[in-house]
C-alpha cells in the first residue's frame, strides 16, 4: 500500500513538473494551436501549387525548402504518406551530379546542394548517405582556402560563395554550415575553422574582426566590409545567420563572438522588418533565420535592452498569422530580391520558421 | 549609276555624315570613338589593377578578351592603317586569334587560370561578335566613313554591354521576379555571352553584386552554344543584307578626304 502511494506521489510529481517545464518553454496555449494551423495552411498552398514531377517553381532549392518544410512539420511527414513527399525526393536524385553538387544549374550550385542536404537528411532514409557525403565533399571544396590561392589573412579565406564566381558571403557560408551540421561533418574537420575565420570577419565587432568594420555593434554584414544596404552595416538577416553559423562551428555561447551577436539581437528585437534592411528586403529569410537562431540560443524569451521582455515564439506566431495570404501562402510584397517574390519560397521559409515554433 | 530609289528601307542607309556635314551625326562618330578608347582603356586597366586578378579571375578573361574584341574591330576599319577594310569573317579570325594570344600570354604568366577549353571557347565569342559588329558596320556604311560608323556601332555594344547595370534598378522595381524581363536584359548584353564562355556567374561577382541587384533577382543565363549558333545566322544575314545592299550601290572610296559627290 505504501509502495502504491509512493508511485503515485512520484507520478504526480514528474507530471506536475513536465507541465511546468512545458509551459514554461512553450508558448500561448491559444497562439501554439494557431501556429500549427498556420503551418497548415501553407503545406496546403504548397501541395496545390507542387508541378507533376514533384518540384516547386522549377528549382532545387526551393523545392528542397518546402520539401524540409513538410518533413520538419508537426505532422510528422515523410516518404511513406505519399507521392506529395517522395516526388520531390526524387527531383533532387534526378539532380545529383558527377560533382557532388545537387543543382539545376552551374549558379546557385552552393544554396541548392545545402538545402538539398538538409532535406534529404530530414528524410531519415540511409539509401541517401552516399549522395550526402559527396555533397559534403562538393560544399568542402567549394570553400576558399590554400587551395584556392588564397592565404588566412585574406578577406575571402574560409568563405563560400555561390558557386559560380569565387566571391563568398555569409549567406552562402552560413547553408553550407547549417547542412554540414546537419549531415554530422565531423567537429574536427578543418572546415569548422577556416569558416569561423571568415565568420568572423563578417562580424563588426572590433574585439574579434581583424579587418576594418562598419561599426562596432556585434551585428553581422553580408560579407567583410560590405551590406546590400549600404556600406557594411549589420541588418537581422545576416546577425541571425552568423550567430547560428558560430553556433554550429560549435562555439561556445560565452564566446564574445556570440555574445555580441546576441546583443545585437537584443538591441534590435522585432518581427515586423528585417532590422537594418532596406524596404524590408530578406523579409522572410530574416523570420526563418529568426526562428532558427531563437530555437538553436534555447531560451524562451528575448529580454531586449530597454528590459522588456519578449517571447518570441508568440512574437513571430503573432506576426506570420497577420501575413498569412487567404490561399495560406506567404509573400513579400515590398521587394522581390533573394526571390521573396515567389509565394513558394516565402510560404516554406515561414512553415519552416512555424515548425521551430511549435516545436519544445 | 543605279538609281537611288532601291528596295532596302531608307532606315538602313548610311547618313555618310563626314560627306554631309551633318554635325550631330559627325559628333556621334567621334563620341563613338572616344568611348571605344574609354572602353578600351577601361576593360584593360581598372579591372586588372583595382581588382586582383586572385578575386577575379574570370573578369581578368573577359576583359582581355573584351580588349581583342574592340581592337581587331578598330583595326580592321581603319582607313588610316590599310586601303580596304578586312571583310567581317577577317576581322572575326582576328579577334579570335588575338584573343587567344592574348589569354595564352596571361596564363603563361600566371596572371589567370584559364583551362584550355575555356580559352577556345572565349576565343570563339569574341570572333562571334567581332564578326556581328563586323557585318553591321558593313552594312550601315559599305566602304565610304567605317571608322565612324564602327565607332557608333562599338557604342551600342557598349551600352548593350552595360544593360544589366542600367537597366538592373529599373528591373528591381518595375518587373516582377518571374516575368522574364531580367533573362531578356541579361541576354542582350554581350559582356553575359562572353562570361557564360567561361561560365562566370558574374551578376554576382563582387563588384557586379555591388553595383546592380540583378544578382539577388531570379535569372537564368541564356546557353553558350544555343547563343552562339544564334549569334552565327545573325552575323551570317546581315553580312548577306550588307553585301546585297552594296551590290545595288558601287562602294565609295575609303579616303577620309574624299569630297566627291556621287
């Protein structure tokens, strides 16, 4: 009888501790079942305007990123519900190449073999372990190093770029990093430290760039010394893409790097524009970003540096269900650049962003 | 002496402005010059020099490549330097030749890293346009003023060269990203058929990135072979329109200083 109670203590117990541990991590209870709805939504737009060979605007890429965005969502999707899934798996088998590279075309090769990677892992399925090592392989030599002529202390080395023209960005360096860490590259391989280098010269942030920077707010630029908007000026798209870029080069989060990216973050909080961009370009590339890096730092609430607090999972619930189009799509009507043009992309940035989201 | 009234549309005959003394016309002649020299002054230095080639490798190729181009048209027109112009293919087997001899002497010293494949290939577009600009100036001028009808000629390949700066602000805000308006701006442009010989995505090279946002839009770049075939039976029709157009008209002499009046 003891016994009993004591199991019955301890149950309750754990029980009353998970739901305070869930709540507590979790968002408006109200918002959560929003937001799965939201992601939905946008599945459903994405199913209806999915081609016969199971691709999405005739492009790798994209279709790579929807294609995460199902398998990622809540519903748990993967190669077993149907055609909707495998279709798109096998456009990007159809588009695997001698090199390594998983692209439609010799530009872009970088975004379309690093989403690429990314979805096929989501798959789960070991019959694409060998596409994705070659694939690693391709991304490792698109990286500028020795090899390339290129010595440490110039501004390139460690960068990647599109593919296409030698010339990287953080942009690019920062998918090749997130597929990378997503297909396990080995922590120790010397691609994690020639990145960081050029990460690192991305950053305005005098303590830690060894070249000259815009200025000395912790924020990230586009590339070392240079910002589509002007000069070299740190804007949210790129912050968040170089924060979680250091986060997967397994950097430390008392890091100066890190902590002066966050603070930046914490300095110009918001879901309504992508902070420092102009006519809000990269709008929804920032709320993936966003989300990404909110979910990789773990905490569950943002304290800005006027001390107001913000949970950002609501936040950016919030924000996507007030931009969410009546067919469940998502698009930037204030610039088409980096193709937010396209209902496709900016739909799977924004499910994919909702499934950080929902998810504890 | 044929008669004056032939079947080619007046819009294609040439306005023989130096004979004419018409001022505007002479003055498009002489700026069509100047920006030849500005141009080529300006594919063979800045490039180089304010780029390195390590950073830009590819754009060291086309430029070069870019300089044979308006070199050999430049010579093969000039009435200073031979009594007759070279015909159009001439001036294509010579641009194609410098060209080569020009990418041979970079890689042989180690300013680039070009494959030999890319090298023909680039070879090859710049006899491609050399023999259009050819065929064009022949067309529009016969033998009588080819200096400055080359000149004007070399001018709009110029500008066309330049279309995805020019016309890259106005494409972010006026065309959607799926129209297909950037394909068309990027297809017209030569300097996209020379880059696609080396397959250099130059939109979104460091310093095209910078100055146009062609590279953040959606293009596709149009195909190098389909291209140069197409490039083949443009070159090929209006070298066949300028022949049969002098046919009907006996060519004037060559001589800058010839004041006679047909």
């Amino acid at each position: 009888m003891l016994r009993l109670v004591k199991h019955f203590l301890l149950a309750a117990a754990l029980a009353v501790t998970n739901a305070a541990t869930a709540a507590g991590d979790m968002m408006d209870p109200a918002l959560h079942s929003k937001a799965k709805r939201l992601a939905d939504g946008g599945l459903h737009y994405l199913r209806g305007t999915q081609a016969e060979d199971g691709s999405w605007s005739k492009s790798v890429g994209v279709t790579a990123l929807a294609l995460r965005a199902f398998l990622e969502s809540h519903r748990g999707y993967n190669e077993g519900d149907g055609a909707f899934i495998t279709r798109p798996v096998q456009f990007l088998l159809d588009h695997v190449n001698p090199d390594g590279s998983i692209s439609e075309t010799n530009n872009n090769r970088n975004y379309n073999t690093a989403v690429s990677m990314v979805a096929l892992k989501a798959t789960g399925n070991p019959a694409y372990d060998e596409i994705i090592q070659n694939s690693q392989r391709f991304l490792q030599g698109l990286q500028i190093d020795e090899q390339d002529g290129y010595e440490r202390d110039h501004k390139y080395y460690g960068g990647v770029g599109y593919g296409g023209d030698e010339r990287p960005d953080l942009s690019n360096a920062y998918h090749a990093l997130e597929a990378l860490k997503a297909t396990n590259l080995d922590s120790a391989d010397p691609t994690w430290g020639k990145a960081l280098l050029f990460v690192s010269r991305s950053q305005n942030n005098s303590e830690t760039n060894d070249l000259e920077f815009a200025a000395n707010d912790g924020g990230f630029a586009y590339m070392p010394e240079y910002s589509p908007h002007g000069g070299a000026v740190s804007y949210g798209g790129m912050t968040h893409a170089g924060l979680l870029s250091l986060l997967y080069a397994g950097v430390d989060k008392n890091d100066p790097r890190l902590k002066a990216a966050y603070q930046w973050i914490r300095a110009n909080y918001t879901v309504d524009v992508n902070p420092g961009a102009k006519e809000n370009q990269g709008y929804f590339y920032y709320l993936n970003a966003f989300a990404k890096a909110m979910y990789a730092w773990g905490e569950p609430e943002v304290v800005d540096t006027a001390g107001v607090s913000h949970n950002w999972r609501n936040d950016l619930a919030g924000k996507l269900l007030s931009l969410q189009q009546e067919d469940g799509s998502w698009v930037n009507r204030e610039s088409g650049r980096w193709w937010e043009g396209d209902p496709n992309l900016c739909t799977a940035w924004s499910v994919t962003a909702l499934n950080k989201v929902v998810r504890k | 002496m044929p008669s004056d009234t032939w079947a080619i549309p007046r819009l294609i005959r040439s306005p023989n402005p130096v004979r004419n003394g018409h001022p505007i016309a002479a003055g498009s002649g002489v700026y069509g010059w100047l920006t030849v020299v500005a141009t080529v002054l300006a594919g063979s230095v800045p490039l180089t020099l304010l780029l390195p080639t390590m950073e830009a490798p590819a754009a060291t190729l086309v430029s070069w490549s870019g300089v044979a181009l308006l070199v050999s048209v430049i010579l093969g027109n000039s009435v200073r330097l031979r009594q007759r112009p070279l015909a159009p293919l001439q001036v294509a087997a010579q641009a194609a030749a410098s060209s080569l001899l020009l990418l041979t002497a970079l890689t042989w010293f180690r300013q680039t890293q070009a494959t030999p494949a890319s090298m023909l290939r680039l070879a090859l577009a710049t006899a491609m346009l050399a023999w259009l600009v050819s065929a064009l100036v022949q067309l529009f001028s016969g033998h009588a003023n080819r200096q400055a009808c080359a000149g004007r000629i070399l001018l709009i390949f110029a500008l066309l060269g330049l279309a995805p700066l020019w016309g890259g602000m106005s494409m972010d805000v006026l065309a959607p990203s799926e129209s297909g308006a950037a394909d068309i701006l990027i297809g017209i442009s030569p300097t996209t058929y020379l880059a696609q010989a080396v397959e250099w995505d130059y939109l979104r090279s460091d310093w095209f990135y910078r100055a146009t946002p062609l590279g953040t839009l959606r293009f596709e770049y149009p195909d190098f072979w389909l291209s140069t075939v197409f490039l083949g039976f443009l070159a090929l029709a209006v070298q066949g329109l300028g022949a049969a157009r002098w046919r009907l008209r006996p060519p004037r002499s060559e001589s800058p200083f010839n004041t006679s009046t047909i």
